[in-house]
C-alpha cells in the first residue's frame, strides 16, 4: 500500500474522501479502497507488493472495531503473524502485511510500531475509543502530513496535495516556513508550504480524540556511544545487520530491482542482493548525454559491480533537456517548493517500466559520515577550543588537505561563532544572505523567522557530546527525513514504484549510533568503518574513491543549455508577480555566475525553483 488519506469529524467524509483519494492514485496504481464510518474515513490507494489478491485496505481486527490504513512494508510481518495466532488472533488475509498492526495494537496499545521492522505511515481507528491514531516510522521513510481544522476535526495523507482537496483545508501559506526553504532546500518540518498543514517528525505519533490532539514520540531517543566497541567489533556487527536488512527487504510478490549509481553504498546494496537472490538483480544507472568526468566515473564502476555480481544491467541515459521538459512533472511530484536531489526522477521513470519496489543506497551519509559538515565536525571542534595564535600552519595545511578547503574559509567559519552558527555557515544561504534578496513585503511576512534558531534549538536537543555525532543526528533529524527521503518516496511514488532504503533498517540505525565519531571518519576517510564492513565485498578502487552525490550537473547546465530558463524565469517582471524577491540581487548572482566569477549554481535553482513553485502554487493561496 503507498498511500493513505481520511479524515475524522470534518462533517464531509463521505463527501471529501474520493477527492482526496485521487490525488493520490500516482502513488498506488493496482487498486483502491474506501471506508467510511460515523466520523471516521479512511482511504488507500494500493502497489501490489505483498498478498496481491487478498491485501486490500483498510484492514480490520476479528470485531472490526480496529481500522487500519497504512502506507509502506512490514518486513517481520510473517514473524509477528505466527506470534500473534498463537496468542489467539484470527487474520483474513493469507499473509498482507498491514494485517499485524492492528492485532498488534490489541496486544501493545499505541506502542505497537516498536514491534515492526520496516517503513510506513499508519493510520489506525479505534471504534471503542473513538480514537485516531497517526505514527510514522522510526527514521521518517514514509511521509504524513495533517491539518486541523476549526470544529475539531483532523484531515490526513500521504501527500499535500490530497490535503488541499478538502474544503476544510485553507491554502494560507507559512512565510517562516518559505523562509527555511532558502537555506534548506526544503521546507523543514514539521511545517509546510501551509499554514495550516504539518507533518509528522520522524518516530512521532499523533493522537486524535473528542477534537483533541496530542503529539509525542514512540520511539526511544538515541543511544550513548560506547568507547569500548573495537573496530573489527563495528565492522562484523554492521555487516550482519545491513545482510540482515538487505534481505527483508528483498521480498515481495513483485519484482524488486535495485538503483546502482557507482558509489560505495548502493554498490553494496547490490552485491549483497545478488549473494542472496537465485536470479540475476536488475540494476539500474543514470547516465549523461555529455561526457562530464565525474559523472564518466559512476558509469564506469556501476559497470565494473554489475559485471562483479553478475547483474541484468540497464542504463539509463537523460540530458538537460529531459530536465527542462519534466519540470512541472517534478514540481508536482514535491507540491511544495524543493530544490534538493531529483536525479531519481528520470531513473525511477525507467526502473518503474519492469519493477514494482527498488533498493537503494539511502542513509548510509547520515549513519556514517560522509557530507562537508560531517568532514569538518572534529576539526572545527577542535579549532574552536584553541586559542587563535596556536592555531600553527600544519593543522591548517592537514584541514585543507582532508576537505579541500581554504584556510580563510575555515577562519570565515570559526568567527561565525558556536556550533549553530558555524553550521548554517554550510547550509545554502543564512539569514542575513536570504534576507539580502527580500522585498520590504517579504521581509514583513517573514519576520522572526531564523534559520539558525531553528539548528540552535535542534542542536540543543542532541544529548551526544562527539562533534560528529552531534552534526550526525542534527541531518538525521531533519536533512534525511525533510530532504533526502522526501525525494527517495517522492520520485518514486510519482511512476507508482516503491523504494527501500536497507541501511535505514532500524536495528542498524541504533547500533550505528553507539559508535564514536572516530570510527566514522577516519584521517579523512568518510565512511570509515563501513568500508571496512564491506572490505571483502566490494573492490579496494571502489572503497577509496571520493564521494560522488547522486546530483545532476545543474551548475554546468545553467552556464549552458539551461542558462535562458534561468533568465527568463528569474527576470525582473516574473518576480514582480509575487513581489518577495528583490530584482537587482537576483540579477547579480545570475550574471555572476554565468560569466564564471562566481558558483552561485545551488542558489539560482533555489531561486528558480521557487520561482516557478509560486508561478504554479504559491500565487493562488496569497
């Protein structure tokens, strides 16, 4: 199942629902389904991965008193299905996994999502209580968003847009939240576009009762490190937990593929899945019209692990005219403004042609250590206790050589002052850079909006005390749901295609969490102890090469092909259809870049990006 929506004493249940249920029908292309009940509809639109005959939603217990609506895969459903009939529970269904969750709520009350091992957001209706409960998975994987409305009643899905189908749902947008989108890329939850909607943190659950709502968290909060745990330790345990999460992951009544962009942590996805598989794994490359180095290399190691592990190889070749032409696809597929990673789009588009789920590499950056910050958390920290006059050219010289980066930009970043503000120093723009670029309009609707409190206060609720841990969990709590996953579910519920991340397995999220910092990144090596997990499994070339992201090359391409897109969606008459972007700043960072004085690449889609979000969304709901 990969989408749900409904709503509970609105007064237009039955009227609301088929609407909302549509806007879904991208995300689960097989079936639907409907319920309605007194207060309560619940909706599903359906992928067909497990018990396709005989797993329609919603699901019930034996008396029917307990609904369930569910979006994503319960891999130890089978598990938690003969623990549950042994204990007298009777199941309907001859294995669909969402059946569980509502014997499991009989069993374990609203702490029932620590039992399941997987990905997924659940809504679940109990009759005798005339309660509603919203929980979303341990790491964020599956998105649900909400909004109350004025006579107590609360509306829920999958997806904004199904949201903003209910007449009760007003479109008034949240200009604090569009403010974080110029540093973050991405509206951080849990706000969105809307004033009215939010969404659902990771590992929170919701609970709705007599117009009510209470929000806490199932899940427990992470755990210390442990100093004593030994590399080969590490290194064994992380291996047994990713076979272990790859291999759940793997089952399905449908075919299942794997997404190899020729970096170390889908390469690993793929040779463990071909260890375990009887037949070949598809996998599945983008590639480039132009001959861009970087870009050459992923090719060329995707190449050389398929032809390791024996894989049915596809590629799959895009230029930067596919990316012009999807544009409004993409935007679609976000609802809300988003300028992060959509080179899944256009992979996800051609693996949706012969698979119905796809494993990919997601996460294991944000386990293990792998973005600037990440590089940068250790020694910053260090620089920031040591008086300025010790701060001697070799720890300068051995900075520079780990991250690339000029001394004067380290400098420039220890005299932002603490941990919150050298952070927003590596995020898009701060606020003093957005605010540059504001109308007197935009600076009104958005002020107090800042940015860097919003890192300060998340970094004041991490109990870790490493640098990089600390830098660790700030991205796992924010960057990986509200960017990283949001574009891993969007992009593939857009063509009706589920993906798997194995490496945020929950089990192995945890125990990754009790490593030191300095097992993660190692004199410069990112990643650092999962290489050494996977040293037997993938090829030294392979554990050694820098980090490639899986981005397309849209700095050269606004230089390029793209540079009239750009000057036409950002000239002076486009932004004065909103009003909120100055001209004449805009202006100068495009021309900046396009003579090549200046990178302003990221912040030009940013901008465009909005631009054309407003263009499409944003200018009915002002």
């Amino acid at each position: 199942m990969c989408g749900i929506c409904g709503s509970v004493n609105t007064g237009e249940e039955t009227r609301a629902l088929p609407r909302m249920s549509h806007a879904l029908r991208h995300r689960g292309p097989d079936a639907d389904g409907a319920w309605v009940n007194g207060p309560i509809a619940l909706a599903t639109r359906r992928l067909a991965l497990v018990d396709p005959e005989r797993g329609a939603q919603p699901l019930f217990n034996e008396s029917g008193e307990v609904a369930v609506a569910f979006n994503g895969e319960i891999y130890n459903h089978g598990q938690l299905r003969h623990r549950l009939q042994a204990q007298g529970h009777r199941f309907r269904s001859r294995h669909a996994d969402g059946e569980v969750i509502a014997h499991l709520y009989e069993t374990m009350g609203a702490d029932f999502p620590r039992a399941l091992a997987g990905q997924f957001a659940i809504a679940l209706w109990d009759a005798r209580q005339q309660t509603l409960w919203l929980m979303r998975d341990h790491a964020g994987i599956k998105p649900l968003y909400y909004a109350a409305t004025a006579n107590g009643g609360l509306i829920f899905a999958s997806e904004p847009k199904a949201l903003l189908t209910h007449p009760q749902v007003s479109r008034g947008l949240d200009w604090r939240a569009l403010h974080g989108y110029f540093s973050f890329k991405n509206i951080p939850a849990p706000q969105s576009a809307w004033a009215q909607i939010r969404q659902l943190r990771p590992g929170q659950r919701l609970c709705w009762r007599g117009g009510r709502i209470t929000l806490d968290c199932w899940t427990p909060p992470p755990p210390t490190e442990d100093p004593t745990i030994t590399q080969q330790e590490a290194a064994q345990r992380i291996r047994t937990l990713l076979e272990q999460s790859v291999r759940q992951q793997m089952q399905a009544d449908a075919p299942v593929a794997a997404a190899l962009s020729g970096g170390v942590d889908s390469a690993a996805v793929v040779a463990l899945m071909s260890r375990m598989s009887a037949q070949p794994v598809a996998t599945f490359t983008l590639t480039y019209d132009e001959a861009f180095p970087n870009k050459r290399a992923d090719q060329t190691f995707a190449r050389q692990i398929a032809e390791r592990v024996g894989a049915n190889h596809h590629e799959v070749r895009m230029g930067w005219r596919d990316v012009a032409d999807s544009l409004e696809a993409v935007a679609e597929a976000f609802d809300e403004p988003f300028s992060g990673v959509t080179s899944a789009y256009f992979l996800n588009r051609r693996i949706a042609d012969s698979a119905k789920a796809v494993l990919t590499g997601d996460g294991a950056d944000e386990l293990f250590g792998s973005y600037r910050p990440h590089r940068l958390a250790q020694p910053l920290a260090r620089l920031a206790t040591t008086p300025e006059s010790a701060r001697d050219v070799a720890l300068w010289a051995e900075l520079a050589e780990l991250d690339a980066t000029p001394p004067e930009a380290l400098t420039a970043l220890l005299r932002r002052g603490g941990e919150a503000a050298r952070r927003m120093g590596m995020y898009l723009a701060d606020d003093a850079g957005i605010r540059a670029l504001y109308t007197p309009r935009m600076q009104a609707l958005t002020d107090g909006a800042s940015n860097q409190a919003l890192v300060a206060e998340a970094l004041s609720a991490i109990a870790s005390e490493d640098p990089l841990n600390r830098m660790l969990l700030l991205d796992r709590g924010a960057l990986l749901p509200d960017q990283v996953l949001a574009f891993v579910d969007r992009l593939s519920m857009a063509h009706g295609l589920e993906a798997r991340p194995p490496f945020l397995d929950a089990e192995l999220m945890r125990y990754a969490d009790t490593l030191p910092g300095a097992l993660k990144i190692q004199r410069g090596r990112v990643k650092h102890i999962l290489k050494e997990a996977l040293r037997d499994l993938l090829p030294e070339p392979l554990l050694n090469r820098p980090k490639e992201g899986f981005i397309l090359p849209i700095n050269h391409w606004l230089r390029g092909p793209l540079a009239p897109l750009a000057t036409q969606t950002l000239r002076p008459e486009r932004l004065a259809r909103h009003g909120l972007l100055r001209a004449e700043p805009v202006a100068a960072l495009l021309q900046a870049h396009l003579s090549g004085r200046a990178n302003h690449g990221d912040r030009l889609w940013n901008l465009l990006t909005f631009q054309l979000w407003w263009e499409r969304c944003g200018e009915a709901a002002a």
